[in-house]
C-alpha cells in the first residue's frame, strides 16, 4: 500500500466569499413591451395580470405587471385577464 502526500493547494482570495456578505443585486431588467408591437405614435400601458397569461413564449403568473399595447391592454381587459386596480 502507497501512501500519498496530502497536497495543500492555496485558494485565491477571489475564490473565497464570507458566507455572512449578502449577494449582490442584479441590476433591474428595462421591462420591454410584450404583445403586438406598438403603433410609433403609441404609449406603452402597465397592466396587472388577473390570470395566467402565455405570450410570445414567455408565461406570466396572475399579479405580474407586463407592458403591453393601449389596444391590446383594452382587449386583455375584454377578456378578463387584467386585475381591477394596478
């Protein structure tokens, strides 16, 4: 049986993290207009979700706030799937 030498290799001090520093926060994503795409002259509307929603590929919960479209805003309504109050 060989016994091998335990090899100490020294860690770079970027490498270590204090386990008691707080992680820091990602910078806050610009929102983007989802939906059909806005008419040039056209203002972006903030909706809140009242349902489930799937669009464009992505899903958004009930509570999320999306930017959408004033025409498409005024059919989400239509259908239900924005909250009362924002």
């Amino acid at each position: 049986m060989t016994v091998t030498p335990k090899k100490n290799t020294p860690v770079p001090a970027e490498l270590t993290t204090p386990a008691d520093s707080p992680p820091e926060p990602k910078p806050a994503e610009e929102p983007r207009v989802v939906g059909p795409a806005l008419v040039s002259t056209m203002q972006p509307v903030t909706v809140v979700l009242a349902a489930h929603l799937h669009i464009g590929g992505a899903d958004y919960a009930p509570g999320d706030k999306i930017l959408v479209s004033a025409d498409y805003a005024r059919r989400l309504r239509g259908q239900g799937y924005t909250a009362r109050s924002a």
